[in-house]
C-alpha cells in the first residue's frame, strides 16, 4: 500500500451497467478487480454434476487469470469479487483476512427471531452430515450483527440485515437458525420451504489503494425478494451502512 496519506476518491458503486457475459453478470469493475453477482443454488467450484461459479467466471474472462478472494455458499447469492493481478489479490485477501471489508447481507425467515437486533456470537464446530452449530463458548466465535423488521405482505416474514464481522462457514445460516429465524428456504438448517434460500450478499465497503469502494446490487431474484423495495425506510434501503451498528 502507498505509504504517502493521499485523500480517498469515492468509486461509484451502484451504476455498472448490468453487463452480462455468458450469464455472468458484471456488476462493477476497474484495473483491480471485477465484482460480480453469484446466482443462487451454483456451487463455489465444479463438481461432476455442475459446473461451479469460480469456472464459469473463468470461462466468461478467458483471456485473464482471475483470483476469487472469498466464497459464497452454494445457497447464497450476491457479490464476489474477483482480483484481475496478483498485486490486487494480496491486498483484497489481506483485506478480508483483517475484517476490514464491510460486509452486508439481506435473509428472509419466516420465524419471528428471539430478538430484533442485535449481536450472534460463538464457536463454530461441524455438525452432522455437513452442517455446523453454534457453541457457547467463545475461543474463537464467529460473530454477527443484524437488525431485522416484519415484512407487510399476505405471508408473516422477516427481513434481516446482517454484517458479519468475520468470515466462517455458513456463519450466517447458523446465526439466524441460534435465534429461531432459520433462513426461508434452507432446508439444511430446517428453513421452511421455499424456491430459494433466501440469503444475498448486498454490498461491500471499503479501500483499496486509496480508493473507497461501495459496491452494491439490487438484483435480487426470488418469488419473496421481488417486493422488498418497499422497506427503504426501514432500513435505509441501498445504504445499510447508515443504521447504528456497533463499533
């Protein structure tokens, strides 16, 4: 990183243009990186059934060696980012790895939660059959916050907004399950039915090389999302960052 204290330039975040390349969706880039959105029910890497997220970004940049520098479960949708250089990769993984990236993600439930916001913390461990639970203890906890609010509608749901401060597997699915809100449509952790699991990965904050960052996608398929645009008073629709999160 440059050493020199130069004034950081806000990157636009929202206008990209919704460029698609074999149904890969670009949502924002620039010499650093490429952000883009992962559908939902799409593996993070190939198996023998599917071809995995990470091949078809891939496939859609061939004449590129890109570097994916986090993961999204194969539920989840949302943002990735992707480093375009090595350079950029080290810095964006020393970014995450510090949880210096702000994260925000959007769920659904159909479970009134134990509580209304708040803090979700504790060890993860694997449970059966791929799964994990959430301890009690603390040695080294995976932690979320989250504000969330009822949903108007014909059908009792939930609205959750999360940011979690670190990055462990199915933190999220777990943490929502701890406080009797299991997501919509994660049948591994006992969500009720749905088309979807409904879990998107909103946006991402933060600087890169003097740069300021605020990537987001309103995007958001799924029989239930379609109509939560009429939440933006709730929870400061398109700039999560603004409700009062802890320090």
């Amino acid at each position: 990183m440059p050493s020199a204290k130069v004034e950081p330039k806000s990157i636009a975040a929202t206008v990209v243009n919704n460029a698609e390349k074999n149904a890969v969706k670009v949502v924002f880039s620039d010499e650093h990186m490429y952000v883009v959105l992962k559908p939902y029910n799409q593996c993070f890497h190939t198996n023998d059934e599917h071809q995995g997220f990470v091949q078809a970004v891939a496939a859609t940049f061939p004449e590129e060696k890109l570097y994916p520098v986090h993961r999204l479960d194969h539920v989840t949708s949302g943002l990735m980012i992707f480093a375009r250089n090595s350079e950029s990769n080290r810095e964006l993984s020393q970014l995450f790895s510090l949880h210096k990236i702000e994260k925000y993600y959007l769920a659904l439930s159909d479970k009134k939660p134990k509580k209304k916001q708040g803090k979700i913390s504790g060890d993860m461990v694997k449970s059966r059959g791929g799964s994990y639970k959430l301890l009690r203890s603390r040695n080294n906890p995976a932690l979320t916050h989250f504000f969330s609010a009822k949903v108007a509608g014909d059908r009792a749901l939930w609205l959750f907004v999360l940011r979690p401060k670190t990055g462990k597997t199915h933190q999220l699915r777990v943490a929502l399950k701890s406080i009797g809100s299991p997501v919509l449509g994660d049948a591994r952790y006992k969500g009720s039915p749905a088309d979807r699991a409904y879990l998107h990965a909103y946006k991402l904050r933060f600087t890169l090389f003097d740069k300021v960052y605020s990537i987001s996608d309103a995007d958001i398929l799924g029989q239930y999302f379609s109509s939560l645009k009429t939440l933006q008073s709730s929870f400061a629709w398109g700039m999560p960052e603004t409700l009062p999160w802890p320090k």
